[in-house]
C-alpha cells in the first residue's frame, strides 16, 4: 500500500437499493375475453341500478320513459325526483365516450345530482354544484352534457339550464307548435368557472314536454345531426296528439327495435299536462275565474290566520278602504279561518284550509274553502233567540252575516265566499 494511499472501504452505492422480487410489478397480462366480459356484465348492472324502476305518480300529469343501451356500455342516464307535492325535477344528462369508465362516471354524477337536487331549487344551481364535483373528483378527458328542470305544479312554470344537452322540446297543442329549450351552458367538467343559464317557461293543459339523448338522433337517417333533428321533431308532431307518452316512447322503442341494436343509448322522457296548474284549479274550487287575479294561501294552523288575514287587509288599505271596513274585515276572516279549522277540518293540521282574495277600488271578495264534510248553514240556530243564548254554535257566523256585505256558501258547505264593498261601513 502506498505512502499516501487511502483505505476504502467497500459498501453498497448510496443510490443503489436492493429490490426484492416482492417489489418487482411484473406486466399486467392481457385480459381474456371471458374477463372483459365479466367487466362488461358488472358495468351495465350499476348502469341499471341507476335507472328508476317507477316514475312519481303525480295527478295531472302524464309521464313515461325510455332506456335502450347500446351494444357497448355507455353514459347516458335520467331520473324524475319529487322533490315535494308541488315540485317534480327533470334529470338527463350524457357522459362522453363508452364502456366500463363511462359507466362509473355516469353512476358517480348520479348520485350527485340527486343529492343536490333535493336541497336547492335552481336548476342552475345544481349544475354548479355538480361540476365543481366532477371538476374535483373525474379526470380531464371526461366530460358530461346535461339538462335539470323543476316544474312546480302550483302554476305548471318550468324552469331549467341547459350544459350543453341536446335540447328537449315543448310541444304546444293549441298551436302545434316546438318550443327549444335552449340555454347559454357549457358542459360540466371542463371549467371551473363554468357559466349556465337560467330559464322559465309555464305550460298549459294538453303541452308536452320530451328530453332526450343524441342517441334518438341515428334512427332518423338525416344528412347531419341537424337534418336527423328536423326529422325527429317532424316526427313527434305528426305522433303526439294521438298518442300518450308511454305509447309515443313504445313506438320509438319499437322502431329502433326493427332497426336492430342502436348504435348510442337512446334515453327520452315524455311528459303531458293533463290538466290546469293546481293555482288554476285551485281558483275554480274557490269559485273564481281562471283569469281572475287572485292571491292564493294555504293555512293548517291557528297561528297561520294573523299572517293570512294581514295579506287582505292590506291590501284594503292600499286601496284607501275605511278603517272601519278594515276593522270589520278582520274581525269576519278571523272567524271564519277558525270555523274552517276547527270545525271544517276537525282540528286536523295535516289538512289545509284555503283561502284566496281579490281586492281592487270597488269590492273586496275572500273564499275560503276546507277540506271537511261541509255543513248546512241554515240549520245554524239563531244565537238571538233566548233558547240559544247559552250555546256556543252560530255566533261566529252571526257576526259575519252583519259585517261582510255579502255571504255565500257553495251547496256542500265546506266553501265561504265573502264580498266588502269598498263604499260601504
């Protein structure tokens, strides 16, 4: 060894490490058929998972669906929420591609928008929320259309957004006219900052109202997907009066079942309004025009009358109606309110007193209507006479018949129509 030779000592390298077999990957094999079809199998049963296996049953109103997979498993999905008595959601929306990762995401987007479209009530709202979601938790090269809307059924008043769907339509009986659903959307999972748009649209007894996927497209053989459009909606107008929504989806179903497996998902929702908004029914039970502008409440409870009563009598003073009037008004709504709970409905609060109102310069009418058996008023003994002095029963109609100018009951009993004229004390 040398003068000026230095020992090594001999190691491992410091940037070398020891693999063990158990750390070595070895190379995924290609998957047999037999696997890929397994994959296949699991994907379209979460897809059919997600399909509602029954629509909401709502009175008036009319809906069917349809759900045909193509041969691959794809994204196309639906849903019709109640979100109460008065409000039921639309969902449709398309995720892009095909096979087994479309159909998680489209599963996955699922469950989000049903968990959002029961806690707001903006249709463009609940896309925000979803695509902040998608944004946050699916890849980039993933992306999904959609369409959301809510129609209160209290006055048949749809409202919607649009990111980027294929539109759906409104038919108009009366008309036979197409009425396009478009709003300003992009599609959800491609910008933070997403913009969607916000419409409303009210429709009317005998109207339709059809969302759809693209997939509808290719049974109609159009030179483009504008040609095959024109062609669908021509198609709709000649099939819709004479049919029902079930019978128009079946006869889609059955078409594209002599064409063969369709190409793409064809997923539809057909919806018809049978009868007038529950506001407008509403007015006819109260005996009122449906052109007349009445202001409609619902009340179930005592400690609901000061509010109702106070919509009338302000209205009577925005009028410049005598503050004796007004004082008399109030004292009659009070005891008829209280006549209408307690005795129409039994002090039943899951029932609903209603009561509408019209004021303007020259009467004012009130109607208020129960749900309960009714009654003959003029088996009301007279609370004058000295034999029903003691009793409890009449006094509050007895006051009523003396401070409202007019009084009227409908033949079952279980409706009061009241009229001030706006001259008289």
């Amino acid at each position: 060894m040398g003068k000026h030779s230095i020992p090594i000592k001999r190691g491992r390298h410091p940037a070398k490490k020891t693999i063990t077999k158990k750390q070595i990957r070895p190379r995924a094999a290609p998957k047999k058929p037999a696997e890929i079809n397994t994959e296949l199998s699991i994907a379209r049963k979460i897809q059919a998972a997600m399909i509602p296996r029954r629509l909401p049953s709502v009175e008036g109103i009319d809906i069917a669906s349809l759900y045909l997979p193509c041969n691959a498993v794809g994204g196309d999905l639906f849903d019709v929420v109640q979100i109460s008595d008065d409000v039921l959601a639309f969902l449709i929306f398309d995720v892009t591609g095909h096979g087994v990762s479309s159909a998680l995401i489209s599963a996955m987007a699922k469950v989000c928008f049903s968990n959002h479209l029961r806690v707001v009530d903006s249709p463009r709202a609940v896309i925000e929320r979803v695509n902040a979601e998608i944004i946050r938790d699916v890849a980039a090269e993933f992306f999904l259309t959609a369409f959301v809307g809510y129609l209160d059924l209290h006055d048949n008043k749809l409202t919607y957004s649009n990111a980027g769907h294929t539109y759906p339509i409104i038919y108009r009986k009366d008309t036979k006219e197409i009425v396009p659903l478009r709003t300003q959307g992009t599609f959800i999972g491609i910008f933070e900052n997403g913009f969607y748009e916000e419409q409303s649209v009210y429709l009317y007894p005998g109207d339709w109202l059809v969302l759809f996927t693209d997939g509808l497209y290719r049974m109609y053989r159009g030179s483009d997907s504008h040609e095959a459009r024109k062609l669908l909606e021509q198609d709709l107008i000649a099939k819709i009066d004479s049919s029902s929504p079930r019978i128009l989806l079946d006869s889609i179903g059955t078409r594209c079942g002599l064409e063969g497996k369709p190409e793409d998902d064809i997923t539809a929702i057909a919806v018809e309004v049978l009868t007038e908004s529950r506001r407008n029914q509403m007015k006819v039970k109260l005996g009122f025009s449906l052109e007349a502008p009445v202001y409609l409440q619902f009340i179930s409870y005592f400690e609901e009358m000061d509010k109702a009563a106070a919509a009338v009598l302000s209205s009577m003073d925005g009028f410049g109606y005598p503050d004796e009037s007004i004082r008399k008004m109030k004292i009659t709504l009070t005891e008829l309110l209280v006549n209408a709970i307690h005795h129409g409905n039994g002090k039943d609060f899951t029932k609903k007193v209603i009561m509408g109102h019209i004021v303007d310069k020259e009467k004012t009418v009130v109607s208020i209507l129960d749900e309960g058996n009714g009654f003959n008023p003029k088996r009301i003994p007279d609370p004058t006479l000295p034999e029903n002095l003691i009793k409890d029963c009449g006094r509050g109609l007895y006051i009523v018949g003396h401070y409202a100018d007019k009084v009227e009951f409908n033949e079952k009993g279980n409706r009061v129509t009241v009229t001030k004229y706006h001259s008289a004390v």
